[in-house]
C-alpha cells in the first residue's frame, strides 16, 4: 500500500494481521491505518510513531482479519431459531416452518428478525450477508439503517404467501426493490427462485432471461437432498442442475446453495458454466440433507462459498463455529 497520511482517523495494533491475498500470508507486529471510512495503510508498527490518530486501538494476542461474508441465509428467521427442533428438511418445512411463517410473517417480523441477525452476525466477524426472504423491502431497510452490506435475493415461489401471490407478482416486487435502492453503497439485489421443486420450468426460465437481461445474480436451493434429485429425474426425466443448465440459468451470475447430492458430470457441469456453490453445513448436518462434497468441488475449479442458512435451521448466524463434542466427567458405566 501507499504510504499514509501523517493524520489518520484510527490506528489498530493488532497481534497478527491476517489479509486475503496474498493467501496463507500472516504479518505480526503490523498495524491498520483507517482514513475517512476507508484502510489507508497496513505498515510495521514501527513506522506509526510518525502519524497521529483520533482513536488508537491496542489488540495484543488478537488476529485482524477481514469481514466474513455469509453468503447464504434467511436474517429474519432469527425470530424462528429453536422452532421444530430435529426434523428432516421437508417435515421441517412443509409441516412446521411454512405453516408458522403464514400465520406470523409479517412487514415488521422481517425488520424485527433482521436486526437481530445483523446485530449476531456483526458479533461473529460477519460485514456482509446474503439474504432470501419475504418482504425483502424490509430487509434492505434493516441493513441500510444499521450499515451492513447485503446481497438480497427476493424470493420467487409458485404458491402464495404473505409476502405475494405467483410468481409473477414476487418477480414484479422484487424488480421494483431493485430499482429503489440501485444507488445503494450497501444493498445489491439478485433473484431468489427458491427451488427446482417449488418453482415450476416456464417460471425458471422467466428468471434465467430476466437476470440475462439485467446482468444480475440468482440464487436457489439446488440438490438440497438426494430425494429431490430422485424426485426431479422421475419428474422430468432429468437433474435439477441439467435442467437449470438447459433452462438457461445456469452460469456465472448462478449461486448454488446446498449442493450436497452431486456426481462427477455434475461436478464438470458447474465448472463447466462457472456457477458458483454456497456451502452451508452446520445446516446441512441439522436437517438431515447431506454433505456437500467441498474438495472434489474445489479441485475441479469451482468456486465454493460458505454459509450458514436461518438460524432456524442452524442455531447460529456464526459461518466459523462448530458444535463441540463435551465428554462426560465420569466414565459410562
């Protein structure tokens, strides 16, 4: 980096700073200089005698690295943690978590269970989320109002719920919470069809074209479990990812959420088009789904990112923890 001004807004010592690139680099005895807003330098702490800062932050025995992104989740359903407990993922959603969200879901609900997710996330390192949900307006809102960064991709569903009836309807929604906040520094918005099994081919290809149009991302569930792979070939004579990929929404903008029932052509496939994968594993492991298989994906070249999927589904906003094994004190008898 260049070097910085002699007067900066904050000066962070840290023990390690950890940066993305260049990969598996860590500095110790280095320092963050921050100026309006913005990183001005990452120098040897010996060098920062010379400037001057407003605020100055002495972190030993802390790693500086930076914001996690989650790419994958639904903020709102933070008020829904803890509901349905130890159930398979379609007994989960169809008996449990889409009955409750008609009768609760509302405007304020998703303000309400945003915030509360944002305020978790920030505690776990998190700077920027993803996010599928209804009343996706509210979402925005939220995420303006507290100053996180938010990838938004509104729903698209077959059936009613609160937020809309048909597909038609959530795409005409979504479009025009798209064009409200296309100067945000902060929000982005993308299509959210949910699922191959949820949302119907015509409707597929409504959204492959208009993201082709407009350049922008899309975001589905896909190959959640090895029954919905079964299901669609018995359907449709196919995968759900082969019918993506001939719908035409498979490619580059594409983020693939789950992934965890995937053989070698659908591995060659997503490579193949440079779709991307979301990861979501303690969500994975919760309901049931699968394992998503990470290291084949990689080694083939396909970009895999993590996330943690509702906190109804995980019990954590926290992309990093992981649920830690406590032995008994006494042996069992």
């Amino acid at each position: 980096m260049s070097a910085p001004a002699e007067t900066v807004d904050t000066l962070i010592h840290p023990g390690w700073i950890i940066p993305v690139a260049p990969s598996g680099q860590v500095l110790e005895n280095h320092s963050l200089a921050i100026l309006d807003g913005q990183i001005a330098a990452i120098l040897p702490r010996a060098e920062t005698a010379r400037i001057a800062a407003a605020e100055v932050f002495e972190l030993p025995g802390h790693a500086l690295l930076p914001g996690l992104v989650n790419a994958h989740g639904h903020a709102a359903m933070s008020l829904l943690r803890g509901y349905a407990d130890d159930l398979a993922l379609m007994p989960w959603l169809e008996q449990h978590i889409w009955p409750a969200e008609g009768r609760h879901v509302s405007e304020e609900f998703v303000a309400d269970g945003v915030a509360l997710a944002i305020a978790e996330m920030l505690r776990a390192g998190t700077t920027t989320f993803s996010d599928m949900y209804f009343y996706p307006d509210a979402c925005a809102r939220t995420a303006q109002r507290m100053g996180m960064r938010c990838q938004i991709s509104f729903p698209v569903l077959d059936f009613p719920t609160p937020w809309a009836r048909e597909a038609d309807e959530y795409i005409s929604k979504g479009l025009a919470l798209r064009d409200a906040v296309k100067h945000s520094r902060l929000v982005s918005v993308g299509f959210g069809p949910h699922a191959p099994y949820t949302v119907s081919h015509p409707n597929l290809a409504k959204v492959a074209m208009l993201a082709a149009e407009l350049d922008t991302s899309i975001q589905i569930h896909l190959h959640e479990t090895r029954g919905e792979v079964l299901q669609a070939v018995e359907a449709h004579g196919e995968r759900p990812l082969d019918s993506l990929h001939r719908l035409g929404l498979l490619g580059p903008r594409t983020q693939c959420v789950h992934m965890t029932d995937l053989g070698e052509q659908d591995i060659a496939l997503l490579a193949e088009t440079g779709a991307h994968v979301v990861h979501c594993p303690k969500s994975n492991m919760k309901l049931a789904s699968g394992a998503c298989p990470v290291t084949r994906l990689l080694a083939a070249g396909v970009n895999v990112a993590l996330g943690t999927d509702s906190a109804a589904s995980n019990n954590s906003l926290n992309p990093v923890s992981y649920t830690h094994l406590t032995l008994p004190t006494t042996p069992y008898v």
